[in-house]
C-alpha cells in the first residue's frame, strides 16, 4: 500500500460497478481493476465542502485511512490504495464476498456454542491486532464483521470510521456507535479505552448464543438505562443449553468498570476460547 493519495481519474484505472451498500456519507462499490481484472470494494467518501455539515471531515477521513494502514491481518480488511478526487475521497479495500455476519445469524437465528466461539475467537484475533497497535474500533457489532465468502466461516472486520488511536496523554471521549452494542462510557461521556471494545465484544458473543440483544430496550433512554445499570440477564428459555462457561466468558466483559473487564488476551485465554483439552460436545 503505498503512502500517497493517487489524484488520477479513478476510472482510468477501475470499472465501477454494483452498490454493495451505504453509510454515513459514503457509499460501497464493487470494482474491477482495469490491467489485472482484480476485483475490490471501493468505499466512495464525500468530502465535506466549505461550511457545509454535509460530507465527512477530511480529518477525519485521514484518521481511518491512518488506521486501515498500520493494518496487516488476516481477520482485518486490508487498504489497497486511496483516490483523491474534487467531491470524494476513494478506499480501494479488498473485497469480502460472504456478507455481513449479522445477516448470517439473522437466518440461524442462535449459532451451536462451537461455531459461536470460532466467529468470536476471529473477532478476539482480528482485535488483538488493532489493541496491539493501540487502536479502539468503537463500532464493533455484527454489520461491521463479513464473511469471506458464502462458504466460509473466516470473518474480517471492516468500517474503521470511527476508529481511534488511544494514547495515554489524550483523552477520547465521545458519543459514537450503535446504542445497543456501546460501553457504559461511552453513555456517560467517560473517556474510552481498549476495553471499550471488550464490552462489545460481550454484546456480540450474547447476540450469537441466544438471537436476543442484552440491553435494548424499546427506547434509545431505556437501552441507555439498561446499559448502565447492567440491567441484563440470561434467560432461561435463551440460554437453557448454552454452558456456564460461556456465560462465564460473558460475565467478565460486562462490567462498568473498563479497568476490571477482560482484555482482548484476558478473552483468547479464556477456557470458552481456548479450550484445555479437545472440547467434548457442549450440551
Ligand atoms: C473500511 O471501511 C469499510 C469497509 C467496507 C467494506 C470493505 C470490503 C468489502 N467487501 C464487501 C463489502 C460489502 C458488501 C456488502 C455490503 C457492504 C456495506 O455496505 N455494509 C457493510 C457494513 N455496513 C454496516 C457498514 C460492504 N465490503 N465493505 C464497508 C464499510 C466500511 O466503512
């Protein structure tokens, strides 16, 4: 990947092709690389203009692109290269073809405990990446983690908008991500950690066990509520069959304190993940 922003025609190079979907001032297409015929996703960011409050902050845009490249990991999207043009600015990404995590569970409704604890084993191995870099991603819920492809079970983790590099001296803080998946710092305003991640990490993990979401409520103030005061549980119809040790594993990423909740490593050695011996059929 190399350092600079390409300023030629990005059609000169690439044939644009589907919508393979939207966000917050950007849009993802499907590409084809003239020469080589490789394909990619190219994620199209509209630049702010002038005072508008339209288009996102080259600040910030520049932020993900820093992110993307210290990135070199099999369970993380990989930057390619990146256009500058008048209206956009283009992340040319390697392309996933399996869809959205999220999209996959919707249609099993709950995973087996085996097949939930490889997905989450790749979420912890794709994170232990970014933590060692000092990364948070603040926007970890099952829309932001792909398949490969439909056959399988690889995942990668994809969307660093609202990524951040975390360093002693400064303080983040700020009021981003999905209510249903965000630490009870980021409700209160605190300033946010690695661990901010971790607590989300617990939220998916639930999510693929049971099909139910732990803290939403019918009201963004009642989710709110419900994630502060760690109003949750585990529901006997829910989590009739699933083991101790996976609500164990739960349990320790849903703590308020950020300091006392399990860390990325805290997760890969958990006996949930790393089981001592061949794991036996969970009931
Ligand atoms: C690096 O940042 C992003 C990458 C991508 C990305 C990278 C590779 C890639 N291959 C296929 C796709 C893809 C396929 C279908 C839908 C989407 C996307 O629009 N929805 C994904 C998650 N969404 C909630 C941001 C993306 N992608 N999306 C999407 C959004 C991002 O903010």
């Amino acid at each position: 990947m190399d350092s600079v922003f390409k300023l030629e025609p990005f059609e000169d190079n690439y044939e644009v092709g589907e919508d393979l979907g939207s966000g917050h001032f950007a849009v993802v297409r499907k590409c084809i690389h003239r020469k080589t015929r490789q394909a990619f996703a190219a994620k199209f960011i509209r630049k702010r203009r002038g005072g508008g409050r339209k288009g996102a902050k080259m600040e910030d845009i520049v932020k993900e692109i820093n992110v993307l490249r210290c990135m070199n990991h099999p369970n993380v999207i990989s930057l390619h290269e990146v256009y500058d043009t008048k209206q956009e600015v283009i992340l040319v990404l390697e392309l996933v073809s399996g869809g959205e995590l999220f999209d996959y569970i919707s249609e099993k409704e709950a995973l087996s405990e085996e097949e939930a604890s490889a997905f989450i084993k790749q979420i912890l191995e794709g994170l232990k990446h970014l933590h060692d870099n000092s990364i948070v991603h603040l926007d970890l819920k099952p829309e932001n983690i792909m398949l490969l492809d439909r056959t399988s079970t690889k995942i990668k983790l994809i969307d660093f908008g609202l990524a951040r590099k975390i360093n002693d001296k400064d303080d983040v803080r700020a009021m981003m991500g999905t209510a249903e998946f965000i630490a009870p710092e980021v409700v209160s305003f605190e300033p946010l950690s690695l661990a901010t991640d971790m607590w989300s990490v617990g939220v998916i993990t639930y999510i693929l066990l049971s099909g139910s979401s732990p803290f939403l409520g019918e009201t963004l103030q009642e989710t709110y509520h419900n994630i502060t005061a760690l109003n949750f549980d585990f529901d006997h119809d829910l989590f009739q069959n699933t083991s101790d040790l996976a609500k164990d594993f739960i349990k320790r990423l849903f703590i308020k304190n950020p300091r006392k909740r399990g860390s990325v490593n805290d997760c890969l050695n958990h006996p949930w993940i790393k089981p001592s011996e061949p794991r036996e059929a969970i009931a």
